[in-house]
C-alpha cells in the first residue's frame, strides 16, 4: 500500500512540534504548524522549499476560507488571515492561561472545529469548539482530555475523533445540518500492550482511517469497520498528523515532533515524511467565509 523505497523526508529541519499538516491545492503546496513556535510550515514541490511565516504565539490549525484567506485556531480562540498570511480579525474563545487549542478540522458545511487541552493535560481538561462561517462560537462537546484527528465519515454523518490520553478514536453521530455530535462508540481502542496513541488522521477515498501514532513510531490504517490493516513504521518515535496531496502520484504526508526526544537522537524528529501510496485522500473542507 506505501512505496516505502521511494519515501522522502522533506521540509524544515528545525522544527520541534510539527502538527496540522493539510494539502493546500489552491498553491499546489503542504503547509502545516510548528505549533508551539506559532509558526506556520509550506513546503513547496518536489524539491521541497521552506517557508516559515510567524501567525502567533500558539499555532494549532490553519485551512483555507471559501472566500479567500485562512482561518486559524490560536493559543485560546481563532483568527481571519488574509493571502499574505497576515491577521485581519481575531476571535477570543477562552482567556484560561492553562489551556490552549490543539487540533481541528472543517466539516463539509464549512464549520472549523478545534479542541482545547490542558498545558498539564490533566484529564477532561479540554472541550471541542465549533467556529461557524457566520463566526459565532459553540462548544460541541465536553470533557476530551488530548483531543486530536478529527475527520468525517459515511457522507458526512459520522465523526471520528481521537483522544490521545484516552487511546481511543471514537465515532459520533454526527448531524451535518446542525454540526452537532450525537452518540458515540468506541472505533479504536489501543490496547494496553500497544505501543503509541493515536494523534493526527487523515480519511483515504475508501474509507480507510490513516492515524499518526504519537509514541508508537509508525502511521496505522484501520478499515471502515476499525480494523487495523497496515502498519508503516517510521525512525521516529512521535508522528503527529496525516495528510494526502500531491499532484501527481498520491502522496500521504506525516508530520513528527522532537517533543520528548533526547538531543542528538532521532535526526528527522521534525520532519515530515512524504510517501507514495495507493490511493487518494478524501476531500478535505475549506472554511465557510
């Protein structure tokens, strides 16, 4: 399923948490976060290019908007930047100095998702907020610890989230009319023996589950019905993210962190791996205004 012989690692040598990653076909480019750094990542072509553009003091999410620009999830709310990357609107969601943004998505109606966490990570420390185009704020739902990985799936209709504390990726009822979450279930469950926790995911165009096993060294895919299929092991111990692009070959690429990681050890802790694979990525959504 990977062409692992022709896997390349690419991008900015000195990141230290690299998080976020997603294609952005509008530039034919993958920009993903240094998020602690607030710093936004774009690697450009087969060459790979680098450039680093300073966004804010935490950088957890950046997508593109319908209308043009991005939109931003920050240490504690979002923002409105234009093409050039500056911000033209900021909107506080939580001035708690303990807790920060961590990871989101869009869903098809255009809405931004993003979860809090805790600095401490202390469990239920965190929520998952929803940012709608008309850009009101909504907490969708309560008490996630690491929230991380969130993708839809059957049309929309349901959400896979992964807990990084909890080591599991659930799958919600999700009303698409009304961007809520419903009931829920247990889609993966690592278990105790097994190394990593899933973190950053990507949905492929056959319904496999693409997952950055934070820990474990590896990307997991698992099926539709949650059953794992596909082990790629990586000479890292902490992969964070999933993305598909290319514009040829489809490529998955994965971003790493150094977090944890000795000095001296682990050299491409930090960079993303680009890798060839056998199948397309499933539509990733723009921001609704």
């Amino acid at each position: 399923m990977t062409d692992a012989a022709a896997a390349r690692w690419i991008g900015d040598p000195e990141v230290d948490h690299g998080e976020g990653a997603f294609w952005d076909a509008a530039t034919g480019t993958l920009r993903h976060v240094d998020m602690l750094a607030g710093d936004l990542i774009t690697v450009a072509g087969e060459v790979a290019s680098v450039d680093r553009t300073h966004i804010a003091d935490v950088l957890s999410v950046i997508r593109r908007r319908r209308d043009g620009g991005f939109v931003a999830a920050v240490e504690r709310g979002f923002a409105l930047l234009d093409d050039d990357l500056a911000v033209v609107r900021r909107i506080p969601v939580f001035d708690d100095p303990a807790v920060r943004m961590n990871e989101g998505a869009c869903d098809a109606a255009g809405r931004l998702f993003c979860g809090s966490m805790a600095y401490d990570m202390r469990p239920g420390g965190g929520r998952v907020y929803r940012l709608d185009p008309d850009l009101s704020v909504h907490v969708a739902l309560e008490g996630v610890s690491i929230p991380n990985g969130l993708v839809w799936a059957d049309a929309g209709t349901t959400a896979l989230h992964a807990d990084t504390l909890s080591r599991e990726i659930r799958a919600y009822d999700y009303d698409p009319d009304r961007g809520t979450f419903g009931a829920s279930r247990v889609f993966v469950r690592m278990e105790d023996d097994a190394p990593g926790s899933p973190d950053g995911m990507a949905l492929d165009a056959e319904g496999g589950l693409w997952v950055a096993m934070w820990g474990g060294g590896a990307v997991h895919r698992y099926d539709a019905a949650g059953r794992l299929d596909h082990v790629m092991p990586l000479p890292v111990t902490n992969p964070t993210s999933c993305a598909f692009g290319g514009d040829g070959t489809p490529l998955l690429y994965v971003t790493t962190s150094r977090q944890g990681v000795a000095a001296g050890e682990e050299p491409l802790a930090g960079r993303v791996l680009m890798v060839p694979v056998g199948v397309r990525g499933a539509e990733v959504h723009s921001f609704g205004r």
